[in-house]
C-alpha cells in the first residue's frame, strides 16, 4: 500500500514505512481493516478442492464475459460464475464479479450485491473472509463457510470503482470520481448482468457493503431509484430492478456527525480500552470537532473544507490514536506488524496461476487501488444523508448495523446520523424499544427498529462484522431480506 490510501478498504498494504503523521489515514483505514478481516477468519469446516477446471465459457452478448464454475465445487459447490461485464458507457471499462446462486431456493431468493469500500477495495476479500461461500486455509485451498450469505440469496460481489481489484479499463478517461460515477456503472452493470440472467429480474434485490460502503450503497441505490422515476418513454428498453432495501455494515455515511463521537468511544467503550495517550486527550477531542465542522462546510458545497478535513482526519485523530498499538477497527486486538501482513491467504489464492485460469483473469490482483482513493479524495468527506431519506421516502428498507469493537466506523456514530434523519418517521424510530438481537436464544446486539429503518449495535465484533459474528451476520441479513423482526 502507497502512503495515500481510502477510508475503509480490506487490502493488505506494504509494511509502514516511516513517514510524517499525514501517511496513517491510509495505513490504518486500509491495513487496519485488512488486518481484522484476513487475520480473523474463522471458518473450520471440510476443505474443498483448491481449482477445478471451469464447466463452461462463454460470451453473451457483446458486453459480458463469463466462465461458468458450476458443479466444479471451486469455492461452493452452488451454480456461480465468474466474468466480466463492459459497461456501454465507457471507453473500455470491464467489471469483474463473482456471483454464487442461493444455496437453498435460487427461484424466489432474492437478489443481493455486495460492495467493499475503499475507495479502492476489492470485494473478493469480503467473499474469501467475510461472508462468502468459502474462505482460504493456509496451504490455499478453500473451506467451505456455513454462515456465507448465499444460504437464502443470490449473491454478486463485484469489484468497483474501475480498475478495482480484477476490474480493469485500458483508459484513464475511464476513471471515477465520485458517487454519480459509482451510481451510473452500477446501474449499467445490473442492466448487462439482468440481461443474461432475466431470472432475477423480478426477484426481490438489495444492495449491501461495509465502510465506505456507506457512501456507494446508499448512493447506488438512489441512482437505482431516479432512474426508475425517470418518464417510461426514456426507460423503455431498461430492464426493472425490483430494489428493496439497502444495508450496510460499520459504514461512512455522514462524516460530519460521525467524526466529532469517534475519539470519546476511543477512550470509553464496552471494553474499557483506550487508543488515545491521557495527555492528548483534549486536543484530539477539539481536533475532531473541527474536522467535524469542515465535514459540514464539504457537505455545504466547500471543496477546499472536503480536502481540509480528511487531511485533519488523517494528520491528528488517526495519528494520535495508532500510538496506543490498538488497531482501532477492533480495539480488542494489537495492531503491531500484523495490521499490515502481506501475506494474508486470499491475496495469495486470488494471485495463484491456477486460481486466475478458473475465473477466467489475467490480472494481478491487490486489495486496494491507489488511484481510486485519491480520485475519490474530495468525496471522502461528503455525506449520504440525502439519498437514505430518499430512498425512505419511496419505501426502500434501511439497514445499519455496526460491531462496538470498531472505533473508526463506530456504532455510536452510526446510530446517531440514523437518529438524526428528518423524515416522518423519526419519533417512532427514536422513541422504538432497544431489543436484545437474538439468535438461538442469545443476546448477539442492540436492535433498534421499525417498519423502513433499523440500526443494530453488535457485540463483541469489529469493523467486519459477518468475520467476527458469522451467525449473527448471518441471521440478521436473512431476517432482513424477508421483512421479518430483526430481534426475535
């Protein structure tokens, strides 16, 4: 990883190289995540088969590219494939996805699409350590994991912004900037991906990611959504999305009311760990409000204030709080050299000859693309707010749910921009009953809940929840899916 790096990404950097405080928001919002998710896997379960030799390659149409691995049990033994769709918009931009039908009923599951954040991550690390079909042993070959969110849906995990992970484009026109970018490529990727699969077209579908996660799914499904409002004469020969909800796990959607709670937390939390020196402190909690207040000026239209504030983020919140060796997306664990292993086995099995030859690519694969965060970097600060009460407004489902061992996307501040939405609903949602999250009779979280909106704080999980809580993950997403109460 170079020394600028996005917000939230799952990537295994380089070592940390000495440098001034300004290099740690890319070291710690990447290898801080990576370190959690790759380290932390916990899936023990038979092994499988490293590679298969794919059942099928085609092409369907001019625009998708996909290898067929059904039956081949590389990774699940489900029907899935790999590919590539080009999108019609761009000069030579090709997404790659993963996708894996549902392993118990594909015909009335729903849809689902996942996406890490980043800037700049790739999604495969989601599928192999979080909650995929199957995880990496140490000697590569898969294990099959019993919580993967494909139990009862169809899943895609795809690899965006451009030039993410597989993803690639031949030109640099190609790059994106910003959420309207990440919005229409999505848009025009499940256009392409319906076409060959008219199955799913009618199926219930939902958008889902982590981090920064929190500004491309809300900002996807909104695109989605305007699309669809669009006269029918101008959405004649577009297919249908039958969007339901969104969700999204430990995310950053309102920096402007998320950053000011985060060093408070980083002191006084369930676990009774601090990340910040006692000396420090005052500043740090005065350092954040500003950046809280600059956050504000991004999202009023200042662009000098979007740069001014991730550059006070990184140089003296993120600076003060890796001093204490704390990784501060799971404040339970020490974050030394480990927080940025470079030999974490999914990278090495998404690299491996024979890994590319069965999904068809013929890419080096890294975790974080470095040109993505900083084309993103006057994003970064800017908040999603607007596009939640959108969506609410037109009956889209909202789901933010975030581990309490994560300082940097932390559950206080996650629930208190929820809180904070002004839409009709807000009493009743404020006003709801805190349930305990149930599953099989014990307590996993906080529900907080009613009919379109709903946060959960869950316990004793970091920044990738379904890593460290497997069946809660598990068991919320499906009982969001189905519109069923998320404490049971």
């Amino acid at each position: 990883m170079t020394e600028q790096a996005p917000l939230f990404r799952l990537v295994v950097p380089a070592p940390p190289k000495p440098s001034s405080s300004s290099s740690w928001l890319g070291k710690i919002f990447l290898a801080g995540i990576s370190a959690a998710a790759l380290l932390g896997a916990t899936y023990h379960v038979h092994e499988q088969a490293t590679v298969a030799p794919p059942v099928a390659a085609h092409v369907t149409g001019s625009r998708t590219t996909a290898t067929t691995l059904n039956g081949s049990s590389f990774c699940d033994a489900t029907y899935q494939e790999a590919g590539y769709v080009q999108l019609p918009h761009k000069v030579d931009d090709h997404y790659f996805y993963w996708f894996f039908e549902s392993r118990s009923n594909p015909a009335t599951d729903p849809l689902v699409l996942w996406l890490t954040g980043g800037p700049g991550s790739s999604s495969m690390i989601a599928l192999l350590t979080e909650n995929g079909p199957c995880s990496i042993s140490d000697n590569l070959t898969t294990i099959h994991n019993p919580h993967s969110w494909t139990s009862h849906a169809n899943v895609i995990w795809l690899d965006q912004p451009t030039g993410v992970g597989f993803s690639y484009t031949t030109s640099d026109k190609d790059d994106d900037h910003n959420q309207v970018d990440v919005g229409r490529n999505i848009y025009a990727f499940l256009q392409e991906f319906l076409a060959k699969h008219p199955k799913y077209a009618k199926s219930p579908f939902f958008i889902t990611g982590e981090s920064y996660g929190g500004h491309y799914v809300p900002a996807a499904a909104h695109y989605i959504l305007n699309a669809q409002l669009e006269p029918r004469a101008s959405r004649r020969s577009k297919i249908h999305i039958n969007l339901r909800g969104i969700s999204v796990g430990n995310g950053l959607t309102d920096p402007a009311t998320q950053i000011p709670l985060t060093p408070a937390l980083a002191v006084t939390n369930a676990y009774n760990i601090s990340l910040v020196p006692a000396d420090q402190l005052t500043q740090l909690l005065q350092d954040a409000v500003h950046a809280g207040v600059l956050a504000q000026e991004c999202r009023d239209g200042q662009r000098q204030s979007c740069l001014a504030a991730l550059g006070l983020w990184d140089d003296a919140v993120i600076g003060v709080m890796q001093q204490m060796n704390r990784n501060p997306y799971d404040i339970r664990e020490f974050c030394g050299e480990s927080c940025f292993d470079e030999t974490a086995n999914a990278a090495r099995f998404l690299n491996l000859a024979t890994t590319q030859a069965t999904l068809g690519v013929h890419k080096p694969w890294v975790m974080t693309n470095e040109t993505t965060y900083s084309d993103f970097s006057a994003d970064f600060m800017q908040d999603y707010v607007s596009y939640v009460l959108d969506l609410l407004a037109h009956g889209v489902r909202v789901l933010i749910y975030a581990g309490d061992a994560d300082i940097m996307c932390n559950w206080v501040g996650n629930e208190a921009w929820t809180k904070d939405l002004v839409w009709p609903g807000q009493a009743a949602f404020n006003n709801a009953t805190v349930h305990p999250l149930l599953v099989d009779g014990a307590s996993y979280g906080e529900v907080r809940s009613i009919s379109s909106l709903s946060f959960v704080r869950v316990y004793e999980a970091g920044h990738m929840v379904p890593t460290n809580q497997p069946k809660a993950s598990l068991a919320l997403i499906e009982r969001f899916f189905k519109a069923q109460p998320l404490d049971q």
